[in-house]
C-alpha cells in the first residue's frame, strides 16, 4: 500500500476520524453506563482497538486490505466495529434531541441507563443484521438497458455483471462456488467481471479464485482490472485469470458478432494503474479500430470518468468500485469520491452509466444495510 501516494495521505486523516469516533461512543455512551470501572474500562478499550482493526491490520500484515485471519474472526470484527459506528450515530441523535430538549424545558435531561441498554442493542442488532447481508450470497437483480441502433441480432441479449468479489478470509471458496453455480443458473449469453477481484496474493488467494474457472457463457467471460488488482500483483493476477478461463481485456476491445449484427465489448485498465507503472486507462486506445456503427459496451471499475467515455462513443459503461456506498445515506458522501456516480443506472451526456453495488465488497467495511449486493442480470433491448 505504501506505493499509493493518496493512500498514504487519507489513511492517516481515516484513522485518525474512527479514533475520535470510536473516544465519543466510550465518553457519551459507554462510561456513563451503570456498571464498574475495570469492566467499563475493558470494553473501551476493546471498542477502541477493534474499531481500529484496519490500522492494526496494516501494522501487523503490512496491508488493510488483506488480513490473513480466520472468516469468524473477520465476522466478529465487523459485528464489533459496526455497532461502534452504528453506536455513534445514536448516541449522536440522543445527545441533540437531549440538547433540544433540556433548552425547551431549560434544565438539564438526565438519560436514563434503560434509554442506554436500548440503544446498545439497537446497534448490536443493526450491525449484525448488516454484516449478514454484506456476506450473504447476492441475489440476482434483472435489468432492461435500451440502446439506440442495437442490431436486431442482440435485442433480448443477456449478459451478467460481476463485480467487487473481493476474494479474501472473509469471501472463500464455499462463498465463490455459490456465487459462481447461480451465474451459471442464468444460462446468460455473456458474463463480464469489472475489477477488484481479489484481495490478497496469489498464493493466498489460489483455492478461493479456482471456482471462477466454471463461469461459463455462450459468448465467454471477460474481465478488466480493478485497483485492487495492482495492489496485490497486477500481472500476475491478470496472467491467472487467463489461466482461469477470463478473457482479460486491457485498453481494449473484442467484437461479439451474431449472424450480421456486431456488438463491440471494449475495456480499460483502472485510474491506479499509473500509480504502480502500468499504463493507465485510455478509452480512445480501447475503441481503436473497432466497427463502425457497432454499439459500444464499456468496461470500466471506477464511475468517475464515464463523461469521457461518453465522449468517446461507449453506449453503455458498466462499473462498480462504490460498493453502492454500503450504507443508506452514505452513499452521498461515496458519490462525492466518484463524480456524483455511486448506485444504479444514470444517463451521461447520452451514454447509459450503470454502477453495480457490488457481489461483495472489502473485507474491513463489511456492512451492507439497504444498499444489497447483486449479480445483475442486464438485457439489451432496442430503444
């Protein structure tokens, strides 16, 4: 991680943000509580470390993104971690309706510790329900997409995106045959993966990749890189996807041809590449001599740069990276990283931007609460 210049600029103001989150929900929430010291003390202090679990992971295997513990222990930490979060924002809430209150009635609001055990589960609750819904196999979600001068050959095509798998302690194997059998249920025509496939090394990460092997499409299975790919080995990832049966695509294109009709199904390399020497994404690069009139489908992780995709003729961009912001609400605050893109389908100076929420997402924020994860089901239909 050392390598990303942004990276090593956010991190420290990150943790230095859950820090202060997590001193908050110790002062207002927990030390107030009714309870004795050595326990009150213990617990803030495990609240405080585990909040911290990225940094910890950083320091201990020298990365946030790949922390080579056992799945339960991964499971536990995001439970922990998300009712610290989910324990700030109540507390937050309470603390200003208390403010309001005491100003109205112009004396101080005592808040009873039975208001205080209800709030704590609440956000035990929540965080347990949102990690289950983070690590769940997707559900499938069937979308139309209308694309002007579609060859009548395509009209009812149907292709699978999969994105942000994230393979990794906390999405194995088991999590990946599942995901991969109820692709193939789709019986789609072609399957495309946006990036982000992995999180961990090639050593690491060797059995729970296998299962992507049995993908299968009438028209194949390609894939683009997403940043984390070069965080863990570019081309060595992208040399095993190839082994994997993935038609990796990188500022390019292919032409997928039924009877007369053509479809051209381009891809880019991910905004982080220069970061790690590699060339960068280049859409003109990728479109370079691909069929006149053909509709142009565009592979691209990130959202952010769909406005010069746009310009460069793609009909549709499929992306992901966002996760679709996790979290209702701070989706908001994820589109503000992303040019205003985050979830769902958007019209970009007449090109169709679909962002994906992602078939899974990054270890260390596993939280998922009204924002789910999917494998979408896209048909091509005339306009």
């Amino acid at each position: 991680m050392a390598s990303d210049p942004a990276l090593r600029v956010s991190l420290p103001v990150f943790h230095l943000f859950k820090f202060l989150l997590s001193l908050y929900v110790v002062a207002r929430f927990l030390w107030p509580m009714p309870w004795p010291k050595w326990i009150r003390a213990l617990i803030a202090i495990t609240l405080i470390v585990v909040f911290q679990h990225s940094y910890l992971s950083l320091l201990v295997f020298g990365t946030m993104f790949s922390p080579e513990v056992p799945r339960a222990v991964m499971i536990a930490v995001n439970w922990l971690a998300g009712s610290v979060l989910f324990l700030a924002i109540l507390q937050l809430t309470l603390d200003i309706v208390s403010l309001i209150t005491a100003a109205i009635r112009r004396r101080r609001i005592r808040v009873p510790a039975a208001l205080r055990y209800a709030v704590g589960v609440i956000a035990l609750s929540t965080a347990a329900f949102a990690v289950s819904q983070a690590i769940r196999v997707p559900p499938v979600k069937e979308m139309e997409v209308r694309i002007k001068d579609l060859p009548a050959e395509f009209d009812g095509y149907r292709m699978i995106q999969l994105t942000d798998l994230h393979l990794s302690r906390l999405f194995e194997a088991p999590w990946a045959e599942q995901t991969v059998a109820l692709a193939n249920a789709q019986n789609a025509d072609l399957i495309v993966l946006t990036g982000d496939l992995i999180d961990g090394t090639l050593q690491a990460r060797e059995k729970d990749i296998a299962p992507l092997a049995k993908l299968r499409a009438k028209d194949g299975v390609f894939t683009i890189p997403g940043n984390h790919e070069y965080y863990f080995g570019h081309d060595e990832w992208m040399h095993k996807y190839q082994q994997l049966g993935l038609t990796t695509i990188s500022n390019g294109h292919v032409v997928l041809q039924r009877g007369e009709g053509k479809l051209t199904l381009a891809g880019v390399n991910d905004v982080n590449a220069t970061r790690f020497e590699r060339e960068g994404p280049d859409v003109t690069k990728a479109l370079a001599g691909a069929p006149e009139g053909a509709p142009v489908i565009l592979l691209d992780h990130q959202p952010r740069n769909a406005r010069v995709s746009a310009a460069a003729g793609a009909d549709l961009q499929l992306s992901g990276h966002t996760h679709g912001g996790m979290i209702r609400g701070f989706d908001q605050l994820v589109a503000r990283f992303n040019n205003g893109f985050v979830s769902g389908l958007y019209d970009v100076d007449g090109m169709q931007l679909y962002v994906n929420n992602g078939t899974a997402l990054w270890i260390g924020f596993a939280l998922r609460l009204g924002v789910p994860s999917e494998l979408t089901v896209i048909t091509l239909k005339r306009a």
